[in-house]
C-alpha cells in the first residue's frame, strides 16, 4: 500500500508567531484518519496545507505522490468544509456538477455522473431545488456530492457535520462511512468530536499544544460497519477514552 500523504516536520505559520510546529505523519491509500484536538491547534491549517492552499514554513508536504497543488488541479483532491459553500444561484444538480466544468483539463475519468452523485446521498427529489430551499443536513449532502464527483484519490473534511443537530450528525456520519467504503479514496476529517472520531476512522491523530502538533495516534481496531453511536460498543469507548488521554 503506497502513500497517500506524507508530512516530513511541517511547520506552518501566519507572521504572528507558528500554528503547527514539526508535524509528521503519514495516511496510506484507502486509510479513514481523523485529526483530532481542541479549538486552536492548528486541525484547519493541517487540513489547508495538505490541499496546498497555504505553504509550509519548514518541512515538506507530498500528496499522491507529488505537490499538493498538483494534485488539486487535477481534481484529485475533494475539500468538504463546516460551511457548505454551495452557489445559491445553483440548483443541487447543477452545484454538484460544478467542479467538472471548472479546469476541464482535470481527469474525472473514473468519476460517475453528477445525478448518480445527487441519488446516493439522497437527494433525488431535490435534484432541481436551490440552496435556500434545503435544511442544514441537505446542504452537507450536496457538499459531499460535489467532493466526490470528480472521482478524488482523497477526500479532506473539515469539521463537516459541526453545525448539525445529533440526529443528522449520526444520519450523515453513516452515510460518509458508506460513500467512502465504496469510494475507497484516502480521507483526512478534522473534528472536535472525539465519539465522532473513533466512529469513523481507522486511526486517530491528536493535535494539541500551542503551536499545535502531534501528541499522539489512537488505532481504532474495530470492525465495521459500526454502531452509530459511541455507547454500543465497548472498544470505541475505551478508544475514545484514549484519544481523550492524549489531549493537553
């Protein structure tokens, strides 16, 4: 199994002093690692620094084998935020379709097509709809449609079901698991959320201190598919409960 990120003592900074300070670690093909840690150390900047939106001060940061950068513009990379940050002139189709018609040089050979996107994460009776006209969880479902569209080598998500009542948190956390099992590209999801973590990922990274950086890995050693929540299954409880004794 080859790389899919490797991350050689990064540091990463914004003039008023480091956000991240000597960060490595490395995400295999295929791998669900979560980032986790409290407000302020640094998840987001990690998160923009794999997709190459911003260049580290030291070390070095290679995706897929090459620059982040590159890998953007060939779509290989897919970016799902808090916000879903969808045009509200768009219908859900047409936001869906969006990043095939931006850059068209990029390869989405392997990608289907946006409505089979629209169908699997449920929105086929609001495939002609606007932004406006759908709820919170709706919007996130789009988001992830359109991050999956172009057929990504790997997804990174940014905290996005933080701004979603419980119960569409656990719907949408299902879901994810589901697209990514079938999509099998490598993905990196920050959260706060240290249940949300163990129930998703193979393996947790925690980030904390000031600047932030890496004070240690959880594996979470438990079959799928898994319960949607944490109570049900004693070994992501004490999974949590390790991931919670490495924070600062």
């Amino acid at each position: 199994m080859s790389e899919a990120i490797a991350l050689d003592h990064v540091s990463v900074g914004y003039g008023r002093g480091p956000v991240l300070a000597d960060v490595s670690f490395a995400v295999q093909d295929g791998e669900f690692v979560a980032v986790a840690g409290r407000s302020g150390t640094g998840k987001t900047t990690l998160l923009r620094a794999i997709a190459g939106l911003i260049q580290p001060e030291a070390g070095s940061v290679r995706v897929l084998g090459g620059a982040p950068a590159e890998a953007r513009r060939a779509k290989r990379i897919g970016l799902v935020a808090q916000d879903a940050l969808l045009h509200p002139w768009l219908t859900v189709l047409a936001n869906v379709e969006l990043p095939l018609q931006v850059n068209e040089d990029g390869d989405s050979g392997g990608a289907l097509p946006p409505r089979e996107w629209v169908e699997r994460v449920g929105l086929t009776s609001a495939i002609s709809r606007y932004p406006h006209e759908l709820s919170g969880g709706m919007r996130q479902r789009v988001a992830l449609a359109r991050a999956l569209v172009t057929g990504p080598d790997l997804l990174l998500m940014d905290e996005p079901l933080a701004a979603l009542d419980e119960l569409t948190r656990e719907e949408l956390r299902g879901e994810i698991v589901a697209l990514w099992s079938a999509s099998r590209c490598a993905v990196v999801y920050v959260t706060h959320d240290l249940d949300e973590a163990v129930l998703l990922a193979d393996r947790v990274l925690v980030l904390g201190g000031h600047p932030g950086h890496v004070t240690g890995e959880v594996a979470v050693d438990v079959a799928r598919p898994r319960p949607l929540r944490l109570t049900r299954e004693p070994q992501l409880v004490l999974a949590a409960e390790s991931v919670r004794q490495l924070l600062p």
